[in-house]
C-alpha cells in the first residue's frame, strides 16, 4: 500500500507536465506587439531629392498674381515671420524630427514653430473655435509601416507657394505619409493637396529625405528684423561692377 501510495505522485506530475506539453503545442506563442518604425533624427534633402510634376489648377489659381506673391514672400522674410507649410518642409537645412509614444514633432531651422503631429488617437478640432495657423493642425495614425498624417486648420499668412504649382489658402486639406526606406538611411514623405479652390483634382508631389551624418547637430537661422543691413541686402538692387 506504502509503494502504491509513493507512485501515485509521479504519475499526477508525469500526467501534468504532458498535458501542460501539448496545450503550449496547441497554442501558439504570444507575440509582442509590433514596434511602429521609428522616425527620429536629423534629416536633409539633396539636389535630386524633390519630385515634383505640376499641378492641375483652377483659373482662379491660374490668375494669381504671381509678382504679387512674390513680394508677399519677401515680406514675411523681410520682417521674420513664420514661414509655415510647406516652406518649413523645405529650408534647405536638415529637419530634426523626434518621435514619441503620442507625438512627433518637426523642428526646422526656418523661422517657424515646431510642427506637433498627435498620434494619440485624438479628433480634428472643429474649424469653428480652431485659431487657424501657418502650420495647421496635423494628426497621424498608423497604416502598417506608414504614418498617414491629415493637417486641416490653415490661415493664409507666412510662405503660401506649394511646390509644382498653387498656394495654400484657409480651405487647404494637406495628406501626408511617412515611409523609411534604404533599410533606415532614406525617409519618403509624400505630399497631397486637395483644395476645390486652387486644384481641379488633389495635387501630390514626394521628397526623399537623407538621414544625416552622425554628429548633425539642431541650429536656428537668426533673423532680425530690426538689423537695417539685412533689410538693405534683401530690398535694393543688386549692383553691378563699377
């Protein structure tokens, strides 16, 4: 009875660690959740980074005045203003990007605030108590490996020109996706306008962003609007040799 009593435990334990065995065969192992690809870093654009086909406009659009806007430009560099979408987009000098669990955010090195797109599954503001600003308000969610980011919320100041043809105005919806490439070293940013007013159908253009070299470091361009010199250079006719 004292051995029967000794070999019943093992058989329990035998029979459990088997039948422990075939439920771990029968589920499959979980599996973290898959990490959204990350878009942090110093980012620049080179000479052939830009594609840009022309824009499907609107007469209206067609009949901007474009000396016009031109002088308008200048205006807003003369006296610093803020630049805005999608001139911050495309300074010329690399954009820092930092990306966080419910935010990325864009700074450039133009006079421009810094762009804060939410990822927190938050809604677009009503246009009714927005204050509409150069930079919009953009909210992205993700579609597999591509950030997807909506910017509604625009007024009409800073730099309006959309590169390919047409400006910004008030009723602007801007789309953009985010996608690396290049195992990390290229980042694609594809741009679509839609605006019944500038464009018969939506207006898409892509940059292909260069991950910058290690050791790139955030600057800001100085701009002083009170410094006479400046204004000098940028209103006066170039001179030519005496």
């Amino acid at each position: 009875m004292a051995t029967s009593m000794r070999v019943l435990p093992s058989l329990f334990l035998a029979a459990a660690l088997l039948s422990s065995d075939v439920v771990a065969e029968a589920q499959p192992a979980l599996q973290p959740p898959r990490a959204n690809p990350d878009f942090s870093g110093f980012w620049q654009l080179r000479f052939d980074s830009r594609n840009i086909p022309p824009a499907s406009l609107t007469t209206w659009a067609e009949d901007i005045d474009k000396k016009a806007l031109a002088q308008r430009d200048l205006y807003v560099i003369r006296w610093c203003n803020h630049v805005g979408l999608p001139a911050m987009m495309d300074d010329g000098a690399p954009l820092d990007i930092r990306q966080g669990r419910y935010e990325l955010a864009i700074a450039s090195q133009s006079v421009s605030p810094g762009r804060h797109i939410y990822l927190d599954g938050r809604s677009q503001p009503s246009l009714d108590t927005f204050d509409p600003t150069t930079l919009g308000n953009s909210i992205g969610h993700w579609e597999g490996d591509s950030l997807v980011v909506e910017t509604i919320g625009f007024n009409d100041k800073g730099i309006t020109d959309i590169p390919g043809g047409g400006i910004r105005t008030p009723d602007s919806h801007l789309t953009e996706v985010y996608r690396l490439e290049d195992a990390g070293r290229k980042l694609e940013v594809t741009f679509t306008w839609t605006d019944p007013k500038v464009y018969t159908s939506p207006h898409t253009y892509r940059f292909l962003f260069q991950k910058a070299p290690p050791g790139t470091r955030a600057h800001e361009w100085f701009c002083d609007p009170a410094d006479s010199a400046r204004a000098r250079f940028l209103l006066d006719r170039p001179q030519g040799r005496p």
